[in-house]
C-alpha cells in the first residue's frame, strides 16, 4: 500500500476521538484535508484498496454508502495507521 493511501487511512483515523464508541469516518473529508480532490478516480481506488486490505468496511448505516463515501474503519484499520 503507498504513502498517499496511508496518508488517507491516517486521515480517516484522526476524524476519530478517543472516547468516541463510533468509527464512521467520512472519506471525502479526510481527502479534503490531505489536499487529495475527492472527486477522482484516484480516491475511488484507494478507498477499494483499503477495504480490500480490511482496513475500512462500507459504513452499515448509510443508504448508499460508496456514493457518499461514508465508511467504518476497522480494528486493523486503526491499528495500521497509528503503526505507520
């Protein structure tokens, strides 16, 4: 996995608190912050990287979850982007 799509994961984990119970995180935003354009393909294929690595899951309470970009990072999500 390269450095960008890290640097999203990371991204995505910082929307987190520390006592929050949630893990939703909005990708477009953590896009927006990086400085990455959120309407690209680009960001489509390191959203479907990290979900293949396991590291996000499509968020189970948005209607259309791709489409608003709307994800739950995983365990090893946030694991791998406090390790990195």
């Amino acid at each position: 996995m390269g450095p960008k799509t890290m640097q999203l994961l990371k991204a995505m984990r910082g929307q987190l608190e520390d006592t929050s119970a949630s893990r939703n995180v909005d990708a477009e935003a953590a896009a927006e912050a990086i400085g990455m354009a959120s309407a690209t393909s680009d960001l489509d294929r390191r959203l479907d990287d990290l979900v293949r690595a396991g590291y996000l899951e499509p968020d189970p309470n948005a209607t259309a979850p791709t489409t608003l970009r709307m994800y739950r990072i995983t365990f090893s999500g946030i694991y791998a982007a406090d390790n990195q």
